[in-house]
C-alpha cells in the first residue's frame, strides 16, 4: 500500500507539471499580442512578484545574498539558454510537441554523467537512451511534411536544461529552493530584457496580455513550490516518474486552448520518450533500493 506521504508527494508533482504547462500556456497565448522576449520580461516581473513576498513569508530573506553564489549563477545561466531556445520554439511549434522534445533532458544528463563524472550507466541505459532520442525525432519528424525548423530549438532547450541540470550537483543544499528559483527567475527576465532591447521593438501590451503574465508568474512559481514540496514529501524514485505528466498536460493544452492534436507519427515519439524516460528513473530506483549501506555511499546518483 501506498504511504499517504507519498501520496501526497505525487499529487503535488503532477499539481507543479500541470502549473508549468499552464505557465506556458499563458506565454503561447501572450505572444500573440507581443513578440516573446518582451513576454518573457513581462512574465519575469509578475513571477518576481509573486515569488518575493512568499520567500520573505517563509523567512528565507537572509538567505537571498546565495542569488550570487557562483553556482547558482551558472545553474541560472543553464536556464538562460534553455529558455531562449523554448520561448521561440513554443511561439511556432504546438506546445505538446516541444514539451515532449524537451522532456528528453533526463535522459542527455545520464549521457553527460558518463562523460563527465565517468559514471558507469550501462547497455540496457543507453538503449533506453536511443529509444527516448528515436522519440524527439519523430516528434519533429525531419523532412516530412510536419516538420518544423525549430523543433532544432526544442533539442536546443533540452540541451540547456540538462546543463542547468548538471550545475544544479553543485548548489549547496542548505540554499533553499526558493532563493535558487528567485535568482532563476530574476537572470532570466534580465537577460529577455537585455535580448528584447537588441532585437525586438516592444508593444504595449493590452489588458489581455498583462492579465495572462500576472496568471503565468503565478502557476510558473505555484509550479516551482509544488516540486519543492514533491521530493520533500516522497523520496525521488516515487515522484520523478510523474514529471513525465507533463507532455499530457501539454497535449491537452494544445486540443483544449489551441485545437491542435498531434499526428500519429507524434504521438507515438512521445509514447517513447515517456517510456525511456520511465524505464531510466525505474532502474535508478531498484539500483539504489538494492544497494547496501555501505555501497549507497559510494554510488554516485545521476540527476533526473
């Protein structure tokens, strides 16, 4: 039987998938008023906004300086790419289908461990690899005629989140997830803002727009405070799985908001991608429940 803790672990994960893809619900909708750097700004300050007062409730005031730990920077630098590449994908390709191209980060971090730490990941691994990378690619089908250029954007954000991923290893955990999101969310609207003053010609935004930010910032720090609350509730091998919620929420999104369902060939790439990424967080699980103390010390556990 399931402990009602974990219970609770993994309705607050599917609460925070489902928050960020109504996050970015909101900015595909937005740019259609305003071109995506600006949107980009204009969700960064309403986010903020929301995510200042919480911090401070929570009494995490002093513990702001850690926005200029190097680490924390770098981590943020990592989201700064992702996010670029994201905005301008999500602004032309259906949100189901750069969510799901995305989610293939989990898997290029177990690629980058063995690289860079030399951590054994082993066959069935790299299979389960190639399988979720057979996925993204018959979700951007190349050279079909559903393809779409910037499904290249998708990888792009993938790649970006897995580097934020790999530097987040190096945050010291006594930083509290808050100040991490706070310094996140505050280097990525600097940097939209600096882009959208480089290459975009700002509107002024219509009450629609501003209203549909102020809504974003909102689920995209509810999304960030029920993932916090996910891994406190339940250990990583009962929740991670359900991260994987989020390429349903995105389909959803596309046919209920956008009227936009996708093709077969999609469909099934995303069918893959989950099951690679399912199949890694499962080995990872039995691994550590069959490692012994002593040997639980030693392993070295691959960021999902």
């Amino acid at each position: 039987m399931i402990h009602s803790s974990s219970l609770r672990g993994i309705a607050c994960m599917l609460l925070a998938t489902a928050a960020f893809v109504a996050n970015d619900t909101g900015m595909k909708l937005a740019m259609d008023d305003a071109p995506p750097l600006q949107v980009l700004v204009m969700r960064g300050i309403a986010a903020i906004a929301w995510c200042l007062p919480l911090l401070l409730a929570l009494g995490h005031g002093r513990a702001l300086a850690h926005v200029f730990n190097r680490w924390v920077l770098l981590r943020c630098l990592g989201e700064v790419f992702a996010i670029y590449f994201f905005i301008f994908a999500l602004r032309n390709m259906a949100i189901g289908d750069i969510t799901a191209i995305a989610q293939t980060t989990p898997l290029i971090v177990l690629l980058a461990a063995s690289i860079i730490w030399g951590e054994r990941i082993g066959r069935l691994r790299l299979v389960l690899v190639g399988i979720g990378i057979a996925g993204a690619i018959l979700v951007a089908q190349p050279g079909s005629a559903a393809a779409s250029p910037y499904a290249l954007l998708g990888f792009g954000t993938a790649l970006g989140a897995a580097v934020r991923d790999i530097v987040s290893r190096k945050v010291d955990a006594a930083i509290p997830a808050l100040v991490v999101t706070f310094a996140t969310l505050l280097t990525v609207m600097v940097a939209a803002a600096l882009g959208m003053a480089a290459i975009e010609t700002p509107v002024v935004p219509s009450a629609r727009t501003l209203e549909l930010m102020a809504v974003a910032g909102l689920f995209l720090v509810a999304g960030h405070f029920f993932i916090f609350y996910a891994f406190r509730l339940a250990p990583p091998r009962v929740v991670s799985p359900f991260s994987y919620a989020s390429t349903i929420w995105a389909v959803l999104s596309g046919l209920v908001v956008f009227g936009v369902m996708a093709n077969a060939l999609a469909l099934t790439g995303m069918a893959l991608i989950l099951a690679a990424g399912l199949g890694v967080i499962m080995l990872e699980g039995r691994n550590r429940q069959g490692a012994t103390p002593a040997q639980d010390g030693k392993t070295k556990i691959i960021s999902s």
